[in-house]
C-alpha cells in the first residue's frame, strides 16, 4: 500500500485563538502525516538584532501564533487523537525573555530583558548561554490543541483540557500525544515551538524558536478522554519511557489530583488492577510534576509512570 504524501502547512496559515468557528486549512484522514510550519511565540517581531527595548514593544495580539486547524476526517465529540511527533526542524535562532508583567516572579523582575541564542539546529552542539553554562537542545512544541466546544473565541494564552498550551517539554518527537476531541473534526492547531525549556517554564519564556513541526495523526473512537494524555521515550533516561497524564486548572492542588486520578483511571483500564492497587503503584513510581506554571489563569500538571515497572513493558 503506497503512504499518502507529507503535506505542509505554511506558516502564513495561523490563527491567535481557539474557536470552533474557525474555517480548517485542510483536512486529512486518520494516518496521514502533515507538517506545520509554526512561527515563534512572539510571531517573529524578535529578531536577531532585537534589544531589550523591543520586549515591552511587542503587540500582544500577535503572541502565540498556531498553524492550522487541521480537520480529522471523521473525528467526532467524545473521540480522541493520537498525535505522534515525527520530527521538529529547528530555525538555528531563539529568544528567551523576560516580559514585564509575565512569569512566576514578575513582581521581582519588572524590566524587561532578552536573551538571543544562534545555535547548531543539528544538536551537534549545546546552545550556549554566554560563557555561562552550555543548554542541550531538546526541541519540542509548546502549543498543541483541539478546538474547544464553547463557542466564541478563547485566548492562545491559557492551557486547557483540549491542550493548547500546555508547555510541556516531553513532547517532541519519540512522543504520542492523546487529546480529547469535543467537536466535529477536531480542528486540531500547533505552534510555540520551543529548542529548550525547564519543568515549569518559570520566567514565562523558554528558547522560543520557529520550527517546522511533523506530525502522523490517527483517530481514537469513543476515548472519552478528560485530559491530555501521552507516551514518551524522552522522559527517565533507562525507564524505557513513560506514560503520563495531565491535569489543567487554575489551581496546583485540583490539577495535580487531576493528573493522579487520570492515571489510576487510565492503569484500571488498560492493566487490570484495582484503583487501590494503581493509588499505591502512582505513589512509589510516578513523578508529578509542574510543567508549565505561567500561562495563567491554568496551569499544566503532568504525572508519569515508566513502562519498565511491568512485566511486560507494554504500552500502557
């Protein structure tokens, strides 16, 4: 059976908020790969001679461009996607700064800074942060999503059960992504493509870089999934990967029990064990951890348990 072509998606196809009602740029069955050309978070008005200035003078209308949305043949309301990340092409330019008014501790850092990063799109070389200390890279998409039910338009800003911008660093490629899907099509948007980022993105920036993003897209009927769930081989060095669950909310303490009780639900279903016995396992096995704790008024839980704790090393 011959595969169907990679199509491409340009960058001039974006959109800077999740609506229902937004006209798909094409549609593509369950099984097709596609890539998406995704501009910065800042929508490239930071360049490679930006100074400082230039951060305060960014119209924030135009922060966190998606390409897209991209309309799943068949996708239904109470289906869910399986989105695995092919590859991220780095641009070889980054920024990371620090946005008055934005981040964990705005209120002790209220001028704005910028960092630029000209670095090796190959990873054959870390990306230097001055003489200071030397970065990996560890490209991944920060912005992934589906359409939200509600109608009317919603910021890019927030996180929320359908995804979005969830800034969490695992998903690159060797990732499979689930996310719910709440209406006809899915209309499925990507963006905020990021060279490196830590847990929790504290100074509400991480490497911002333009990418080109691909990704295979399948169908799942009927997974009444509640949030954004995925599979990685990137997380745990040695675990053999993880599979994680998430929980998105304006509040830690709800969306970290989100993030647990996601996973007891998801280990009752696919392993075969009481909700007391998976209680028990997330405990001595499972990390939780903040990844994104910036993008208010939600934040991004996630809760990963690693594959070689089974017998058999299933995907789980």
């Amino acid at each position: 059976m011959t595969s169907s072509p990679i199509r491409t998606i340009h960058s001039d196809h974006v959109h800077f908020g999740w609506d229902r009602s937004e006209p798909p740029v094409t549609t593509i069955a369950p099984g097709d790969t596609v890539t998406l050309a995704c501009r910065d978070a800042g929508d490239g008005q930071l360049g490679p001679g930006s100074t400082d200035a230039d951060v305060s003078a960014m119209d924030a209308a135009r922060v966190n461009p998606v390409t897209g949305p991209l309309l799943i043949d068949g996708a239904k309301p109470g289906d869910a996607l399986a989105i695995r990340i092919v590859d991220l092409s780095p641009s070889g330019f980054g920024w990371t700064a620090l946005i008055p008014g934005f981040g964990l501790l705005a209120e002790q850092f209220p001028d704005p800074r910028l960092h630029l990063w000209r670095y090796d799109a190959s990873g054959g070389s870390p990306l230097a942060f001055g003489d200071i200390a030397e970065i990996p890279l560890c490209p991944f998409v920060g912005t992934i999503g589906t359409a939200p039910a509600e109608p009317g338009r919603h910021s890019v800003i927030p996180p929320r059960n359908v995804g979005g911008n969830m800034d969490i660093r695992d998903l690159g490629p060797g990732t499979t992504l689930f996310l719910p899907v709440e209406v006809a099509g899915a209309l499925l948007s990507a963006g905020d493509t990021h060279a490196a980022q830590g847990d929790g993105e504290v100074c509400g920036t991480a490497i911002e870089s333009a990418m080109d993003l691909t990704l295979q897209v399948d169908l799942v009927k009927d997974a009444r999934l509640v949030f954004p769930r995925y599979e990685t081989t990137r997380a745990r060095p040695g675990s053999g990967g993880v599979v994680a669950t998430t929980g998105i909310g304006p509040e830690l303490m709800p969306a970290s029990r989100d993030a647990v009780s996601g996973m007891i639900d998801h280990l009752t279903r696919t392993r075969s064990v009481s909700a007391e016995a998976a209680y028990m396992l997330c405990s001595v096995a499972g990390d939780l951890r903040i990844s994104q704790i910036v993008d208010a008024p939600n934040w991004t839980v996630s809760f990963a348990i690693p594959k070689t704790i089974f017998a058999d090393r299933a995907s789980i």
